[in-house]
C-alpha cells in the first residue's frame, strides 16, 4: 500500500510538472533582425570580442567589412551572404515562438541562422518513464552532412542543443527513481545509442546508418560548438570551375602602378550556341578591388565573345586580359568568370601589391611571361603597350623546347643632353635543377 500511494504520489508530480505552463523566453517586443545577438552568434570569440570593444558608432563599418570579406561573389553588387543570413533571421524570428507568440532565443534559433534550414525536422514528443521520470521533447536536425538533436530539458520551450545525445531523460523525476530502490525495482537497462537510433531510423524510414549517424551527430555537435562559420551561399545555377589569371605591376603615366590581369579560361565548362557555321559563347569577366578597409576602389566588368569552330572540340582555352590603374598599397582583388548561357562559373580571390614606382631611381617592373610579344595592334586577348602586343601566359610554363617570352619595363633611365642612351640589361634563366644560362642583350632609346 505504501508503494501504490508513492507510485500515485510521483504521477501525480509529473503530471503537474508537464502541465506546467512554458516560462517566457523574452520578454517584450520582438527583436530587431539587426540586433547584435543574430550577427555575433557568426564569430568566433576572438572576432566576437574584437566587435564588442569596437564603439557603437563604428560597429557599422566592423559589420560592413566582415560581410564584404565573406561575400561569395564580391565582384557583383549583390552579397548573396548577407542576403542570406538576413532571410535566415527572418525566417528564425518567425518560426521560434512560445504558446504565448513570444520569439525564442534558443539553440534551434542560433542553428537556423548559422546552417540555415535543415533537410528533414524530426519533432518527437515528451513522455514519461515510471522508473526514470519525464522524457523531455526533442528535435533532429538532419542535414546532409550532419545531424543536430535538441531537448527541451526543462520543459519550457526552450530548446538547448543535447552534449550527449544518448541521454535519455531529464533531471526531472529523481523522486521516482528513489521510489525504485525502495520498491526493490529493477531498473531498466537503456539500448545502446546505435541500437536505439536504428529503430528510429528504422520506423522513420530513414536510409541511414545509425554508425553515420552518430559520425554526423558528432560533426553537428562539433561544428555548434566550436566551429563557428559563415553561412555558405549556393549558386542556384551552373557548375563551378577553375581558371588561372596572373597580375603584373607596371607603371602607368606619372609613376603610379597599373595592375594588369591575365586570365586563362578553359573551355570544357563553356557552353558554345552554334550560329550560322560557328560556335558562339558569351563569357562575362568581372575584377572587384578593395583596400585594407574593405572599401571598393574599382571594379571592371567585360562581355567578351568567343566564336571557335564546331570540329574544334570542347579542348583549349580562352586567353584574355584587363589592366587597372590604382595608388600604391595593398588590395583585396577578386575575379570571376561567368559563362552567361549555363552559369558556370569560376570565383578566384587573392591578395596583391601595387608597387609605387614614383621617384628617381632606376626601377623595373613585374615581368610579365607571355605566349607571345609582337610588333601588332590587335587587342583581343593581349596587352598593348609601348607598341608591343602581348598575350600572357598565367600558367608561367612553356613545353621543352619553346620560346620564353618576356615582358617588362626599366624607368628612370639616365640619357644624354641629346635624349639617348646605351644600356646593358643582364638576365639569367634557372632551370628546376640549378642550372642556369646566361646572356645578355643591349638596346638603345
């Protein structure tokens, strides 16, 4: 009789317990989508604090630099990643509500805005164990690449993504396992995690296995606890592709550098429309500069058309060029080439330096590696400078036997009072074994 009247006693406090109503997970109105809670939640504690001790005032500018650094395609106007992120919050401050409409902030709200939505929820409802207490409700996430599982430990609504997703029950119901002792109870033995989640899958019908499940499970956990990343940001068409360009300091007019850009474009990934005996593509070329602040200095962009014969086959390349003027210091340069019939498309980003070549002393510019420099002023896919035209070579390797041609300047040569002057210019070429060849030509203005 003491048995049944604790028995009855313990239901009777779990079932108040779930009868509960859900605790408030904000109060007030609902947050802006641009408070700070949903940007920070991006960074990772060194960038988090750096943004925290940065002035209200200036926070502006900190956010403005961090998604033009993340942007995917910086060489649009559009940032597809911010623009994403803010459809996410949206997305968040609508989806995440108590019984009483109330926004939550919780673990699920934080996944959301940082993965984005996942490929399959799973809501399984709370219940209760006579021997173990309440079992708390709980989500699976299921991407494709990992799984995350949340519980609603308290029974709030608040959901907290779970460290160890093989624990079953919450805290709560600790007086009925005493309850066990005293009854003399066995206590039940809990499957294995692998066993368990494969009768999950298994009623779910999910085609899973449960030892990828539990690797996925330990990436999602991983990647929500210590890897905090940008969103990424899928092209909704076309297929992406490599390609090769190189950059080369000149100097432009009155001494400040000119970069010029050599692509190399392949053609397999080129979707050519035949036209009146010839194949046809249109190939869009974009170049986006920014300095150390993350400010656009200057941008370029270029339809460029590229007729090929229909025998030729998907092989070869496309070789094209562009140049920009700038002061000297340091950028951030992006490229893009972007097939405008398929969308494909290829992303290249790097860093570079723009020489000052200003003052009096004798100074060389970058040398330039070329497939060919002629006496010709045709300009398709070519440099043309000081009468020459030169068509680069990006890849900066020549077959055995073929000619390395080269490019470059010498400024602030010393002339006579009649505006010549004789020259000696020294070159040595290393082969991949040290062994050098050297010769010399002269020249005069």
């Amino acid at each position: 009789m003491v048995i049944m009247n604790r028995i009855r006693s313990a239901m009777l406090l779990v079932m108040f317990l779930l009868a509960r109503p859900a605790a408030p997970a904000s109060a007030g109105p609902d947050p802006d989508p641009s408070d700070d809670r949903f940007f920070t939640v991006l960074l990772d504690e060194t960038a988090r604090k750096d943004y925290e001790a940065v002035p209200e005032e200036k926070k502006g500018d900190w956010r403005r630099r961090f998604w033009t650094r993340n942007d995917p395609t910086p060489t649009t106007a559009k940032n597809e990643r911010e623009m994403e992120h803010v459809k996410r919050v949206r997305q968040a401050l609508a989806r995440f509500r108590d019984r009483k409409g109330r926004f939550i902030w919780d673990d699920r709200a934080r996944t959301w805005i940082r993965f984005g939505r996942p490929d399959r929820i799973e809501t399984i409802p709370g219940g209760v164990s006579l021997h173990e207490g309440i079992d708390p409700p709980r989500e699976l996430w299921i991407y494709k690449d990992m799984i995350v599982w949340f519980l609603d430990y308290h029974l709030k609504e608040y959901y907290e993504i779970a460290l160890d997703p093989s624990k079953r029950y919450s805290n709560i119901g600790s007086y009925d396992g005493r309850l066990r002792e005293d009854s003399g109870m066995q206590e039940d033995t809990d499957l294995d995690f692998e066993e368990s989640f494969d009768r999950f899958l298994e009623v779910n019908d999910y085609e899973l296995d449960p030892e990828r499940a539990r690797k996925m499970l330990d990436t999602g956990l991983h990647r929500f606890l210590e890897v905090p990343e940008i969103n990424t940001y899928d092209y909704e068409k076309g297929e992406e592709f490599p390609f090769l360009f190189d950059v080369s300091n000149l100097a432009g007019p009155d001494g400040t550098p000119e970069l010029f850009i050599g692509f190399l474009v392949p053609l397999e990934k080129i979707d050519f429309e035949p036209i009146e005996g010839i194949e046809r593509a249109t190939i869009q070329r974009r170049i986006a500069l920014f300095d150390g602040e993350y400010d656009l200095v200057d941008t370029s962009v270029a339809n460029i058309l590229h007729d090929r014969d229909p025998m030729a086959g998907n092989d070869g390349w496309l070789i094209t060029t562009d140049s920009l003027p700038v002061p000297p210091g340091t950028y951030e340069m992006a490229l893009s080439v972007v097939d405008t019939r398929s969308q494909n498309h290829g992303l290249l980003k790097t860093t570079v330096k723009a020489r000052d070549f200003r003052g009096d002393e004798v100074l060389l510019s970058d040398i330039v590696f070329a497939a060919s420099v002629t006496r010709d002023k045709r300009a398709d896919g070519a440099f043309l400078r000081n009468g020459f035209r030169i068509v680069p070579r990006p890849l900066r390797i020549y077959e055995p036997g073929e000619d390395v041609n080269i490019y470059f300047e010498i400024y602030n040569l010393w002339n006579s009072e009649g505006g010549r002057g004789l020259y000696e210019v020294k070159y040595t070429l290393y082969g991949s074994k040290v062994t050098h060849f050297i010769s010399f030509f002269g020249g005069s203005s």
